[in-house]
C-alpha cells in the first residue's frame, strides 16, 4: 500500500508560527500509520504538471484523517502554495504511510529522548500523542531548539502539564525574559541534563542540526544503534 497514491481533501489549515502551518486532511482507504512515519504529497496542475513533496504527519493514526506540518520555504515551489494557497475543499495525492526507521511503536518499552530543531518537532508529536493518548509508562523527555519565542510549534499542548514527560525549549538566538540559559545550539550539557536514562533517541532537524546532535549524544557515551534521525533540507 506504500506506492498507492490516495486522494485527499483538505478539510483544516491552522498557523503554528508565521511560515508554520498544520494541514489536516480527509483521506478514504487511508490503511493508518506508525507515529514518526511521513508522507508524500503529490500535486497537479491543469496543464499536467506534477511535484512532489515529502511532510511528516504529526498525529497518531485516526481512522481516514490525517494531519501533516508544513513548513513553507522561501522561494519554495510547493511549501507555500500548500502553507497558504490550497483552498480548504481542494483535492491532493498523498502516498505512503513511509518509513519504518524513525518511529515508535506504542508498544515498545524503555525511556525515550526526542531532540527536534524547527518543523522537526512535527513527527515527534506524533509520537508524543501517541505517547499520551495510550498511557505509556515510558518517560519521554523533548528537547526542542527554535530561534526564537516565535518559531514555537504546538505551544500550548507542549506547555501542558505532564508528569510522564519533560519539555525543555533551547532557544538559538532571542530568549524570552526570564530565560536562565543564554541563546545558543543544542550543547552536550543540554543532552547530558535530560532525565531520561538509556533508552531511545530520536533526532528529527535540518541535517546540519541532526549531525551536530548525533556527534554530541556518541560523544556523551550513547549507542550509536540507539539513536535514531530524520533530517530535512
């Protein structure tokens, strides 16, 4: 069913941050997915036209719904039309459910660290509302790096109070007031400081940010066979 292409209709479009969007979308036949697991997106011009994108779903699998994160890219050919353009209504492809790597199974045991950058933070949401919504006994811990105060997706569910999971947003260049940690990339003493032991990583960014974090939690004694990525750009 990987190859299939399905017809979707654009049913919610929500901003998460000025170029942020969340898409949600009616899919019939749609066979469900893992969470971490992503999509791609094929769209048609009148003339015959087609591209491609790939996007990440951020929702654990619900019946024929699903919900994708769009990030729209300056300059990009199709980010933005989907971002901003597509009217709700408006018929698309999707294929997949694609990639068995990056994902966590509701099933699987063990504490987990997730380390987004940006609009990587789309399918570690996934897993934690899946992570939530089955009353996982693993203790999860997010990492979250964004530029600036602005560039927060999902604020208020992350902001929401659970005992089962930690939260902590490093911020690369502007802090809000009252920040303790000074603006700057993801260090080892940020990785070092979750609380979650042993376990599984799961590194979702631009690949820059990806390799940076990967070489960092090798450095700090993990397991490369622990550490799970996802890279985009």
């Amino acid at each position: 069913m990987a190859g299939h292409w399905f017809g979707a209709r654009l049913v919610e479009r929500r901003a998460q941050t000025a170029t942020g969007r969340t898409l949600v979308l009616d899919v019939p036949g749609w066979p469900g997915h893992l969470p971490g697991q992503h999509v791609d997106v094929r769209l048609t011009a009148d003339d015959g036209y087609q591209a491609v994108r790939s996007y990440s779903l951020a929702a654990p699998a619900d019946g024929e719904r699903v919900e994708l994160g769009v990030q729209a890219v300056r300059d990009g050919e199709v980010s933005p039309y989907l971002a901003d353009v597509l009217p709700t209504g408006a018929r698309v492809e999707l294929r997949g459910p694609l990639g068995q790597w990056f994902v966590w199974r509701t099933g699987q045991s063990g504490p987990v660290l997730l380390v987004a950058g940006g609009s990587g933070v789309v399918p570690v949401t996934a897993m934690l509302r899946a992570h939530r919504a089955v009353r996982s006994d693993s203790a999860f811990s997010l990492l979250y790096s964004v530029r600036g105060p602005d560039e927060v997706w999902y604020r208020e569910e992350l902001a929401a109070r659970d005992d089962r999971l930690d939260v902590r947003v490093l911020y690369t260049r502007r802090a809000p007031r009252g920040e303790v940690r000074p603006p700057g990339r993801v260090s080892a003493a940020d990785l070092g400081t979750t609380p979650t032991g042993p376990g599984t990583v799961y590194v979702c960014g631009p690949t820059g940010f990806v390799e940076s974090v990967a070489d960092l939690l090798v450095g700090l004694g993990r397991p490369a066979a622990d550490i799970r990525t996802e890279r985009f750009g």
